[in-house]
C-alpha cells in the first residue's frame, strides 16, 4: 500500500470506527458505487484498488466522467466500504480535481508549439499520484523531486557564487542542465558557460518574449510565475519550449463525488 | 517527527538533492527568511520546527500575515535550508491557506449564533495539521476522525435497517448521538428514539428553516452541503446551531509565500 | 512510494552507498539499460517508476520478454542510477518470476473451463506487486486478504462449533460465502446451509471428480493442495471452477536480468 | 500522528485489546481524567491530542501540577479511553519526568550567567518530544540532531588528522562551529584556527575555572561530563557559558499519574 | 530494521551529518569498541547488529560487563561508525540499564517462590526490546500487550458492570483470566465466578499477606503497587505467586558506555 | 516490531478479519501448533515473537525439523492465532527455505578451503532475516548493504574511468576493499595498485583455476555468477577463497509447514 494511504487510513479510522461497528455486523455484504456528480477527468483509481483490493472501474484515469456517471463499483464487505468510503473520497476527487485543471491548462495551449510542465509543488505525500494525475490530464511531467534531474535556481547561484561556478560545479553531467536566470548578464554567462535549458521567472509575457528572441534558440526556454489559466495562452505564445505552472497541484479544487452504497 | 512530513521529504529529496550537493559544501551555514508575498492567516509552524530543528518565528498561527513579512527566520546549513526548502513551502503555503479559508467563513457568520465546523474532508495525511489551521483560522473542529464521536449517516441507517434500530445499536452510549435524517418521517422517528444532534444535508436556507421549526430546539442542529462562501451567512440565519463545509480543507488555495536564502 | 519499496532502499542503502559516492560525483548523468537475460513474462515495471521518477518503458506488464532485448531505459544522475540498480532488479528479477509460473499454470489449464487463481501465499510485503503480477500471467486474483471476502476454514468451523453453526455467524453477508470442508458430512451440511462455494484441499484428481459429481453443481468448487505445474491439468479436467496454488508466488525462481550503465 | 505514538499504539494493542472487547459496547461513551499523584512539572499534551483527537486541558506543558490535581479531561468512547491509556500514561510520565527534571537543573543555577543545555542522549523515538519537555521544564536546547549543528568531538579530530585540519574542513561555514579539546594545546591550536564554541568534558569544576582563565572571553565555552544535580552549581560557578548534562533525558524517572474513567 | 531504530536514525541524522561529512572522506575505514564504564548487565546487542550490519560481540544480553571491558567491536567505514555512535549509545545504555535493573528485582527475592514480573510500563517503541532485556536480567515477562492475554482491571469491571459481569463476558476463554480485585467483597466474587489469577493493587505487605490467607491457594496472586528494590522483598514473602514492577522498565537509569574509534 | 512484518499483517488484514470476527469471540483461547511436512532447516523464529508476543519453540534457528515434528506452540486468543496464521507461515517457510538451501550450499563444498557467501539479491525487506537465515543455514554472509563495505563492480570502474582511478579513489579506506575485473589487463591493474579482494564473474571453473593461479595468492578470490548446486563444487574447487550464489535468498522454494489449531 502506498504510505500516504495508510497514513490516512489511520488519521481517519485510528481506534476504530465506532459508528459503523456499532451499526453493522462484520459479515455483511453490500456494493458501492462512486457516482460523478459533476463533469470532470478521472485520477486516482489506483488508489481505489488499494483501498479495497478488487473494484471494478468504468472508466480509467484520463478519461472524462459526465454528471451521474457511474465510475466504479466495489462489492465486499459493508464495514470494509462504508469505513474507507471518506479516504476513498478525499483520495478521487482531489486527483481528479488535478486532473481536471491540467486538462484545461493543456486545452488552453492547444495548437502553440509550447507545453506546460507541472512543478514541485504538490501536496505534501501524494508527489508520485498528483504527477500521475496531471499526466492523466494531458500535460508533460517535470522533474520528480530533487533526486531525478539538476535545476540550479537562484538560491543555488548565490550559494555557489555565480552562474559560471555553479555551472563548473555539475560539469561532470554529460545530460542537458536547466537554470535560473535572473538578468540579462546572468543569461548571457550560462549561454556562454554551456546551459542547455534556461529557466525564466516572473517576466511579464512580453518579457518573455523579448528574453527568447535573445536566446535565438541556443537554448530550451521555460517559463514559471504567474501562469494560471487566464494567462498560460499569452505565455505559451511568446515562443518559450515550456511553461510550468503549481496552480495544477495546489490549488486545484476537489471535485463532487458521491458513494452509493447498496445492499444486496 | 509527523510521518507526513517524512513522506514528504522522501518523495522531494529521495536519492539526495543532486544540485545542492554539487553547488554547496556540508559546512556552509545561512539564514533563510519566509516572507508573505500576500496577507494571510498563519498555520503550519509545527511542521517549520520539525523540519529545522529550530526556527525563530515572528508570527504565531492564527495571527495574520501582512503583504512582504517576514514571519520566520531560520539560521542552519545552507543545503539543510535549501533541500527543505520546497517541502517547507508546500505545507505552510497550503495550511496557511486552510486558515485563511476558515477565518473568512468566520467572519462570515459573525454576529449570529451559529458556529462553523470543520468536516473530514480533509487532505490524505494531513487531517491533525488541517484541524489545528482550520481552528487557529478561528472555526470550531467537528470529530476528527471515525474513532471519536458517534455519527450516522444514511448508509449507516441503510444498514442497520432503519432510524430507529440505528439509534438503538449505539444506546450504550451515554453522550450525545448525531444522526443524519433526510426526511420529515426519519426526522420524527429520530426525535422520539432519543437522538440529540441532528444532520440536515442537502436543504435550501429556506428548507432549513422549516425543519429547525419543526424541531423546535428539541435537537441540536448542523447543516451541511451546498455551504461555501457566498451561502454561508443565509444558511448561519436559519437558527441552525451549526453549519459544516468541506470546502476550508478540500478546496483552500495556497497563499504565496517566498523564502530568501542570505549568505552570512 | 510503496512501503516495501522504501524498506527495500533503506536496508540496502543505509547510511549511503559508499563504493558509489567515492568513485562518482553527484553532477554525473548516465543512462541504464535493463535487459532480459532469458525470455520471461515482464511484471514490475510500477516499482522502477517509483525508484527513478522517469523511466522509458519498451514492455509492459504481461508482455514476454526475448532473451536479450532491453525492455527499459533510465536516464538520471549515475549515483541515482548505480545506487537502486540491485533493489530494481530484485523486485523486477522476482515479479517477472512470478508472472511467468502464472503464464505457465494458465497455459496448462487451457481449453478446460478451470480457471487457476492464486493465493495469500505471498511474498511479505508484497501482496499487491505479486497480485498484479500473477494477472499479468493470466491467472485469475483471488481475495487479496483477510478483509475482502469470507472464506471459512477447518479451523474457524472448529472455533465456530461446526459448519452449521459457522455458516450461521456469517448469515448477514448476502454475498456468496467459501466453505472449506473436509469430509462428505460436512459437504451435505454446508450445502443445505446455504453455502454456495465449496473449497476442496488435498484429494487427488479423482477423489476431487468424484466430490464434484456429488455436488453436482449445486455450489462452486474450489480445488487447492498438491497442485503444481505438472498436476494442474489434471485437477482442472475434474469438473472443477477453480483451482489454486500457492506455487504461483511462495516458489517462482526469479528470473535473469542484468543492468547495463552508459555514461553519456 | 507522531510516528513514535503510531508505534507504541501499534505495540501495546496489536491485534486487539481482548480484554476491553469483550467487556465493553462499541458505542458506550466515558469521561477519563488524568490525575498528578506527586508534584510535577507537565510536558507531552500534544500526544493526548494525537491519541484522543479532542481533549480539555487544565494546564499546560511547563506548568506545575500539585498532588492530587487533575490536569486534563477527554470524553469520547470508552474502548478508545481504556485501549490508550497506558500509552498515554508512558509518554506523559516520561516527559514530565523529562520537564521536573529539567527545572530542578534550571532551578540549580539560578542567579548565574550559565545556562543549562540538553544533549542528544535522549530517548530513541522522542527527540522532538524530550526537546520540548525540557524546554518546558526552563532548559536551553541544544542542537537537536547531526544535521543542524557543526560539533568536532574528539573522534573527529582523530579522523581529520588534528585540530587545524577539522577546522579547515569546516571553513565554508560562516556560523559559530564548537569544538571539542582535551589538551592545552588543543586549546591553544583551536583558538588560533578561529573556533568561536569551545567544549571541555570531563574536567572538575576547579579545572574547568583554570581552563576558561586561559580562554579568557576569546570564546564560548560548554562544560559536559559528570554533571548532575549535585554538582551543576559547582560548575556553572567557573565562568563557564554553559553546561550540558545527558541525565536530563537519559536518567529521569517517571512521574505518578492515575488515569480515572468515570461512565456518564 | 526495526521501526524503532529508524525512528531513531532519522531524528538524529535528519538531512546529514554536516560534521562527519565535512572532516571524514567516505571511504576512510575505521574500528569502533564499545567499553563498559561501569558494571553493569548488557542488552539490546541486536540493536548494534542492526546498526551496523556485522559486528562482533564479546559478551552476549544476559551477561556482566566489568568496568573498562570492551564488549563489543564493529569494523567498518568512519562515517558510518561516526554517525551512528550516538544512536546506538542511546539504545544500549538504555536497554542495559533496565537489564541491570531487572538483576537487581531478581536478586532481591532470590530463595522465595515468589517471580518479577515487568509491566507495560515500557518506554514508547520499545516494548519488545525491553521485554527482551528484562527477561536477560532474570525475571519473568508478563504478557505483551493488550492483545496476548485477558487482565480485567477496576476499569474493565466499572465499564462491564460489576466483577460478575465482566467474568461472564469473558466466559469463551479456555485459559486462565487474571482479574483485579479491590475489596473483599469482589474477591470473594472473582473466586466464586472461576478467576484463577488475582491481581491485588496498593496493598502493604501486611495487607497482602492476610488477602493471601484467604484466598488459600485458590487462584494465583499477583502484587502490583509501590514495589521498589527497597519493598520488593517484603511484598515476596507475603506468599504471593508475583510481584510487578514498572520501575524496572519506566525509571531505569541508563549505565555509562563510550565509543572508542580507532583509525587502521 | 520489524517493519517487513507489520507491512505483511497490514496487507493481509487490512480492515479487520471478517471471517474470524464472524466466527470466533473476543475471549476464546486456544493453542496453534507448527508442524513441519517435510524435512528441513529451520529460520525465522524471531518473527513468530514478534507475532505472538510469547512462544514456545521446540527447535532453534539453524536446527533440522523431521517430517511431523512439532517445532513451536504457542498460547492465546484465537482470534489473534487464526489472523496471524498465514503471515507466520509465509515467513518460516520462506526463511526456513532460505536456510535448508544455504545448508545444501554449505555440504556441497565440505572439505574444501573455499566457503559460500550470500548475496544481496535478497527478497525486498528481508535482507537481515534472509541473511540470519543463511547463516543459520551454515554459509558466510557477505557484506550487509551498500554501506557496510566497499566493492567496486564494473559499472562504477566505468563511472570513475578505469581500475587504477577507482582504486584511487578509495585509497583513504585502510580496510579490504574488493574490487571486480573483468580482463587480464584489469586483473594486473587491480594487483598493481593494491587491490586486496577480487570478484571474477561468470568465468567457467577452468577459466577460474587459471586466473587464481596467475592470482597466486597475491589477493583473496571471490567467484561469482552461474553458481548452484551442481556446480558448487567444481568452483569451490578452484583455489578460490569464495563462491557467491544469489540462488540462496533469490530462489529458495519455500518447505511445507502446517498449523494445527487446538481449542483449549
């Protein structure tokens, strides 16, 4: 089981849910199942499986689920359904709801040359099953975590003492570097100092577009702040390769999922 | 240290910060500053203190924010202040953000009797944290989780075969009992089986209104569904004692926090 | 990340993989090719997405691999790449040896209307990697634990008091309920009490073909005990639903892969 | 939850607390009331509110509790009361052990300049809790792990081949880095390499005087060994900045609480 | 590993050991000997094993260890030996201690029938190491947790009704149930109603000894309250069957113990 | 408790038995009996304390069990005995399967100079079980992890650029260090610069007669790759210090034990 399931498995159930064990017998059977109560993109089915070991999904993640639609049901124990029904929940319709806003950033680039990058702010536990999730909806994951790719960010420039040296001090990588470039000197250092994949932040998508006429192609541009779903057509028209937004993942809002439990 | 925290550092850091490592020497030291880019009410300070050791914190949670504040210094090893960095934002952004949500839906109902209550839609992982925010943002906690209070909902009245054999399976208990009735019968039946808390989901202001007439403070009153932002104040005036919203913890925005990293 | 994935890194890991961090430097990118050493049925390609973020995928689960073809590439950091090599091939090496005992069982049952389910004789740890697995050869899942369904053993008759009265204490589920039973007594008492699958362990071929006419489809047979990849066709030719054999996963032999680094 | 209270749940009930479930209903609700029988300074409340979810505290962590006071009230189910209290009284007794014992050191140098730190000799699993119970108790913390502090012992210096050398290995810092010394002339060789925290172990309270005469202000300086109550006075008498002693959190005793269930 | 000891790593070593990693190359091999103090009983070796991998142990749990004997030296790189001192101090002083301590009990009622029992009185997560140390200083374990044997105590017989009642409830046990009984009038009830063991509370040796006549060999007698290494041996020769004592295992003081590195 | 047994409970468990909560009251006690079905070594007996808190082991690790032979009892709640049954089983077998074929490993080179190592190709979780279970079995456990020793395989030969840079590398190591090779020329390079342990891989036994011979005693041998039971020997034979097999922990069949439940 994925460690963020149990985790709120046991916030939610600790001691035992007293409700239920008090109201139903251990051996009753019953079915449920996840009803959308609005349009959206499914994510997080997998998360389903865990939580109760065979289900049987109508629709797979990606794809769009109408209002009313039945999405999946599970037959099993009644105790078993109705004690995980809240985690179920919580689980669906927040992947869903990254699912849903990935699909509406993507649909807004549509026809540019330019993708959108999800980021790295994700809710804290669920890295691996929102990157799925916003992939599920159409956009190009970015980096996992700190450990899968080299992105020297300002932070790292300072603490390194520059551009030049921070780029002497992962030369040994022999794959593209990506890096955060702050001022027109910054920019023309990495260039010279070998960057492959340059990072700009906070530019206004005019900005943007006068930095990529600079950079002539002698390097991947992405693009990051202030990208949301009004602005991400205006910032994907500028010419950058990229743009990334974290609204994807921490700000989407869940969506409305109901659980219909039947006896049988 | 919080097992979601952990996690979150697991799946961020992994195999180890591959930048950091080759930019920044083990004993460099820094300072790193959090600063409010927006006003907003404080939360997730604990996960701060657990994440550095120690901190020092100018805001408390619960205490707001104003636009480019710094609220907490932290002075450490340059890579231990930049490997963290991310995680750190991630939880205080969105706990922050619970806060924020909470304290504008208490000041919503303002002036009436009526409370608002948190619900278990929560962030997998983060119900303790998403608890203490929603209440330092000045809302009241329902039950924390399956474990601590007796509720029944209709899947658990489904199940045990009716109103009136739900209320009686939990009679041992001698504190109050909360049932959730969805008709004017299961209202009545419930009334006179000795159920104190009554759930109402799913009504229009105006219906609750009606029903809370009817019961005639015979039963303590919560409303639920359809609650957000815009609604709350009409349904916080039908004399209803409660009003509950998933929305404070599934669908809060994160607030925009920067942290500075100073070389010292 | 799965838990068993990140046992499985800490005990090998520990407190760092010293060979690799003193011959190669963190910047250093490399790509890592996995290659079949033998033809197998590929599972577990889930947990190499989990240890490097971003792998590129030639196969997928249940897809046999020929003897020499490379069915994954990697490209990261080579201390990333170098330090998960030998917990990536263990869990792949031991999935895929499950998935191809599963292949092999599925082909000897073919053309009779048996079909071959696993068991909880699983790896510890590794339920749902071997479940999967065992799907990915073609074998039907059985109940994934104690939680999911209600299978009734010699040794829960003899605590219930006997079949009559085991069958009683599960009378509520109104789902089909699995009795073992063990003498033809017991056969005729779960039968007029309501049992509606029936498990048959350790009789042979014959003793089970001579069961089975009795039952006379009155409930359906599970066969399990002495049941290998030389006996399976046998016991599927006996008029049985299902037979089971723990083989599957507590014996599969894992099977040859090796890992090849390029720098590049 | 913290993951230590997840652990000592997980140990004491395992299985299943038989005894409470088969002598008490599901549904029965209590009242439990922590009571102090001897005098104490309180510390670990946050672990009843992990446990209980909701608890009413009479005092806080740091205040002092007399004979016979209550200091903490929570109602809830009565299978949750019972099935926790004796984890709830092993964390609670330690640390409040942990805060007495901290506040009569605190107490032992009053109306010195010295102050008194803790160590890192505290109880595996209960860094962050034995931390802050000492804080309660009107300690100073020392660094809280390996990670968020440069101390040289002794075991260092032998490693880096001498004083001067484990001095530059540390020069990238630019925050104060202690250094342990045994010898004048380890002294005198830290000193001249810029060490700004220097720590004397094992000395007596006469040779420690002589030892910080020769300092003299041109550094901070810790004593540790051999102090406890009896002798911390003799020692934060010598001039020294600070001393540190294991016995807070390696050697208090458990305090005296009674757990009392009242039904209601 | 056990849960315990990487709760234990991770709080100390959190994001690294800045100063290890700073002074020692991550290749440089070393030798560690852990030397005996004081005299004192040795436990929680398995812990070492853990920690390091291999090591070698002159002296096993169970055994005394003179003042300045080496009883155990591990092999292998500095930093590993550097970074783990402190962890693995922290558990074999601990462990050690109560081990000692468990020695001391026993020794006290040498020559009576009477035995030491521990409690589950244990620090949080270490439930089974101690029980395991106590048991190498020579006394008896009682059961584990809740989950492992039947103690009903003033609690259970409040919440149950009535020493009667909660004796019944328990009817279906085969095996002995221990039950506490605090006035005479509940132990004439537990000895009409089949208890077979009696735990009686708070008693004086006085007290106990004229309960103990009573009783006259009807069911077994354990004494638990104000047992110390002062009263133990007056509480033995009341003719009890046990005596229990949390001190053995909440109030332990950890022996003293150092870690000598030596460079090869 | 170790982390890979709370994994298989958790996983196997899930939301609770409910076949034996159907079946079986909280209080009833019973006795479960192993028994082994075929001969074989036994392992893993620390797992079955863990399980049950007490029980009574008839035979130790490293002991041969007879066909029939009863080799542990243990007392206590059924309901804890039958839901812990398929997890204690899934673990003695496959240790005790781990531990017989490192006992045919062992007999197979009897008389030889050469010993068997294990390897780290070891079940996901288990590595200090399977590797206490080899040695039960009576062969010689190689190094624990990547931290515990250093060994330089061809991948990080390649990653530091050839034999002599990652000898270099290393040099600060005063330990062994082994390092593999591949070619004559490698071979020399290695003696040169002051290897002292080398690993050939996947030579035939007269291939490695005659490198050992060239080898003249100038390093340890280690032999590896294409090593079983057949031909075991004929490398043991070689002159060869060790052989390694990963066929001991990566393919052990688990043996056939069977528990007997007795009411009481």
């Amino acid at each position: 089981m994925l460690e963020i399931v149990r985790l709120a498995l046991e916030e939610d159930i600790g001691a035992g849910d007293i409700t239920t064990e008090s109201c139903v017998p251990a051996a009753r059977m019953a079915r449920g199942r996840f009803l959308a109560r609005e349009p959206f993109i499914l994510a997080g089915t997998t998360v389903l499986e865990q939580l109760y070991g065979r289900i049987q999904l109508h629709k797979r993640d990606g794809e769009e689920c109408a209002e009313s639609e039945v999405f999946a049901d599970v037959e099993g124990p009644a105790r078993l359904l109705l004690t995980r029904e809240r985690v179920a929940l919580n689980f669906v319709q927040r992947l869903s709801g990254v699912a849903t806003m990935a699909r509406r950033f993507s649909d807004a680039v549509a026809g540019t040359d330019c993708r959108v990058l999800d980021t790295r702010k994700t809710t804290p536990g669920m890295r691996m099953l929102e990157k799925a999730a916003a992939a599920a909806g159409g956009i190009v994951n970015h980096r996992v975590g700190l450990f899968d790719a080299i992105l020297i960010k300002n932070n790292h420039i300072a603490a390194a003492g520059g551009v030049r040296q921070a780029l002497e001090d992962v030369r040994s990588a022999n794959l593209p570097v990506e890096i955060e470039v702050r001022t027109r000197e910054e920019l023309r250092e990495a260039l010279e100092n070998g960057a492959t994949h340059l990072l700009l932040d906070n530019l206004t998508p005019a900005e943007s577009a006068d930095w990529i006429r600079e950079i002539g192609g002698r390097a991947q541009v992405e693009l990051s702040g202030g990208i949301n779903l009004q602005t991400v057509r205006a910032y994907a028209e500028t010419g950058a390769d990229f743009v990334s937004s974290g609204a994807i993942t921490h700000s989407a809002r869940a969506v409305d999922i109901s659980f219909r439990l039947e006896l049988i």
